[in-house]
C-alpha cells in the first residue's frame, strides 16, 4: 500500500474519530490499529510511531485541541511492576496496540486507578514515552492482575510539550 493511500485512510480515520466525539461528546475515540483501514496487518513500534506522528500532525492542522495517543498493551502482571522494558524489541501483549483522540481534559480527569508511571528519558521524533502498570479499583477488588503497557504522545499536535 502506498503512503498516499494510508494517509488518506488514517485522515478519514481522524475525521470519523473527531465527528464521533463531537457527535456524543465524548472524551476520546479510540480502535485497535487492526480496525483502522489502510494500516499494515502486523504494525511494528517504529511504523506505530511514525502513524502518532503524522496523527499529531493531523490534529495540529484540526485546532480544536486533539490529542493522539498510542497505546501498547505488553500484557499483565500478578504484582505492581515498577520495571519499564526497554524500547527496543518491544513485544506486543495479547490485545492489539489502540490508537485514542482525546481532549486534553481528558488528562486532568481523576483516575479510579492504582498504577506506577515511568517516563522514558528518550523522545524519539518527538514523541512521549511513558511506562504504565496498573490497574482499577473494581480490578483490585476482584483481585484481578495488573495491566502493563506503553503510553505514547505525540508533541506535534500542539498541545503536548516536553515539561
């Protein structure tokens, strides 16, 4: 597929996503990058990245306050793991990598979860790295495991800085 054709598939990705939230307002719109058209079938971390890269800058050009992210899950944990991976040989968990759209309110919302967050101190081609272990209270109720994964941000999209 060329990248002419993935572009015009991920801006109408974009522009479904937005309207979707504007329509039920919403927080965020989100899919799996396997239910996104026009994305290859088995998605690498550099490909992944360089699709939140051109989704900031989607959402740049949109102005009305989008922010992607990407967000790796590298499967589960029976104890809070504070032990970020490394970025090289990433290994996707069992669920597919998801693309979000979210308002940047979104990240001031109070979080029912209990977790441990590392940044990554790289920021390739702009991006925003942070290592996630967690999981809800209703999940720690049940006594369920913890979720890890990789949660990424893009500075392109105007909204998203390195603090």
């Amino acid at each position: 597929m060329t990248s002419e054709v993935m572009d015009e598939h991920l801006l109408r990705w974009f522009k479904e996503a937005v309207e979707t939230m504007r329509v039920t307002k919403s927080f965020f719109a989100t899919n799996h990058v396997d239910e996104i058209d026009g994305l290859p079938d088995s998605p690498d971390i550099k490909t992944l990245a360089a699709v939140l890269t051109q989704l900031g800058s989607l959402a740049r050009s949109h102005g009305e306050g989008i922010v992607p992210v990407l967000v790796v899950p590298l499967g589960i944990s029976e104890v809070l793991d504070p032990h970020p991976p490394e970025l090289t040989g990433i290994a996707f968990g069992s669920e597919p990598p998801s693309f979000y759209l979210m308002e940047p309110r979104q990240f001031s919302r109070w979080s029912n979860r209990e977790e441990y967050r590392s940044p990554y101190l790289a920021h390739p081609r702009g991006l925003l790295i942070e290592y996630v272990c967690g999981r809800s209270i209703q999940m720690r109720e049940q006594g369920w495991e913890y979720d890890r994964m990789l949660f990424m941000r893009t500075t392109s999209d105007g909204i998203s800085r390195f603090d």
